[in-house]
C-alpha cells in the first residue's frame, strides 16, 4: 500500500481497530479492508490493476 501511495499520490489513513468495540464489530471479519471515499472497495486482497483504477475514478468523481 504505501508502494502505490507512493506511485499514486493519494491520502491513506491506517485505523487499528483493536480495542474499539464498535470498530471490531464492523470490521473484524473483513480485515484487512480497503475503503476509497468512505465505499468498501478491496478484502482481504488488493487486486493492484483494480486499486489503480478505483483511485482514478474517485479523483474524477471529486
């Protein structure tokens, strides 16, 4: 990931879960999990080619 924010140039913020019970119930079976603008886009893995384009299409979409 910081690989491709590096190439890409787009903002990432890490949220360690642990100890939010809230946060654990939501995301817990899904992790690890990728959101661009708030949407569920990636678990478990991070397809590269498809990351690439999802965040050119939330830099069009802003």
């Amino acid at each position: 990931m910081r690989a491709l924010q590096a190439e890409l140039g787009f903002p990432l913020r890490e949220v360690d879960i642990t100890g939010d019970p809230a946060l654990e119930a939501e995301y817990r079976e899904w992790l690890p999990v990728v959101e661009i603008d708030g949407r569920r886009r990636f678990t478990y893995h991070l397809q590269v080619a498809s990351f690439r384009e999802a965040v050119a299409q939330a830099r069009a979409d802003s």
